[in-house]
C-alpha cells in the first residue's frame, strides 16, 4: 500500500533525467578520452616477465593435459 510515494518519487526522478540535462563539462570528457599516450606496446612490456611463452611444459609425451576436461 506505500507504494505510490515510491513509485512518484521514482516517476519525479526519471522525468527530471529525461528533460533537465546537467551541464556536460566537454573539455574534461575531451581530456578523459583522449587517454594517456601510453600505446599497448608499452603495456605488454610491463608485464612480459609474467608471461610464459615456451610451450616446453606441453608436450604430447608427457601424458594428459591436468587442465583440458576429461574424455568421455
């Protein structure tokens, strides 16, 4: 039964989102936008020493893989 204060306020909310925009600061959208100049080149290198890259680890004579699913 309270449910109609909830529900106008709800409707009040929305109306005002919908026809009253606030004032878009463009410059500072302009600014996050544009990013940092960091290029993914650079983030890669950040992180290559976590990477394994040999695939030594995998071989076909070891057995079966612990991470692939069972066979059915």
């Amino acid at each position: 039964m309270g449910r109609g204060r909830a529900k106008a306020k709800q409707t009040k909310v929305a109306r005002e989102l919908k026809y009253h925009s606030p004032n878009t600061d463009l410059a500072a959208l302009q600014r996050e936008l544009g990013g940092s100049g960091k290029s993914d080149h650079d983030f890669d290198d950040d992180y290559k020493e976590y990477v394994d890259d040999d695939d030594e680890d995998h071989d076909a004579d070891d057995g079966p893989d612990n991470w692939s699913p069972p066979a059915r």
